[in-house]
C-alpha cells in the first residue's frame, strides 16, 4: 500500500495528538511487540510507536522491519517515533483514530 503526499499529510495531522501505544526497546522486535503493534494497528489504524533504541541506522533498520511485518505504511518518522498507518475497513468507529477524527470534524 502507498498513499499520496495529501493522504500522508491528512494522516500526520490526525497523528500529531497520538500518543504511542506500542514501545520497542533496545532488545528489539519481539513476537510480543509484534503482537501488540498488530492489535494496535487493527483496531486503531494510526498509531505511533515509540523506539527506545539510541542509535539512527538501528532505527531506521527497525522501522523498516516493523512496517513490513505489520503490513503496515510509515507515515512519519521524527527522532524516535514514528507514525504508522494500516487501513482496516471493518474497524471498530469508538478505536479507530481516523473514523473519530472524520466523526469529529464532520467528514466522512
């Protein structure tokens, strides 16, 4: 999935009061922290994941891992978080930060 320089930046504004939901620690990706990004993902779409890791280059390599085992498309990346997006047709309006944005501010 690609999106367009619209759709990310439509994105990042809805991202920008998010907190992180899901935290990678020096010891990397785990099948926990890839379970949790994976929930986190159905039932929010758009979250931020907070990488406690020191150096850029592992970052960088951690990103790329994280978005491509959740399926999942790299929005924003500023310092040591980044902005995930993973659209879920079927998720649930109360969870998911795009659908309580658009109800929000009257888009839909």
């Amino acid at each position: 999935m690609s999106l367009s320089q619209a759709q990310k930046k439509a994105l990042r504004s809805i991202g920008h009061h998010l907190n992180p939901v899901v935290t990678v620690s020096e010891n990397g990706i785990s099948e926990g922290v890839l379970a949790e990004l994976d929930r986190a993902l159905g039932d929010h779409e758009l979250i931020k994941v907070k990488l406690a890791i020191p150096e850029r280059d592992d970052r960088a390599a951690v990103i790329a891992e994280l978005t491509k085992a959740a399926r999942a498309v790299n929005v924003q990346s500023i310092g040591k978080v980044v902005l995930l997006y993973r659209a879920n047709p079927k998720a649930n309006p109360k969870l998911s930060n795009i659908k309580r944005f658009e109800e929000h501010h009257g888009r839909r």
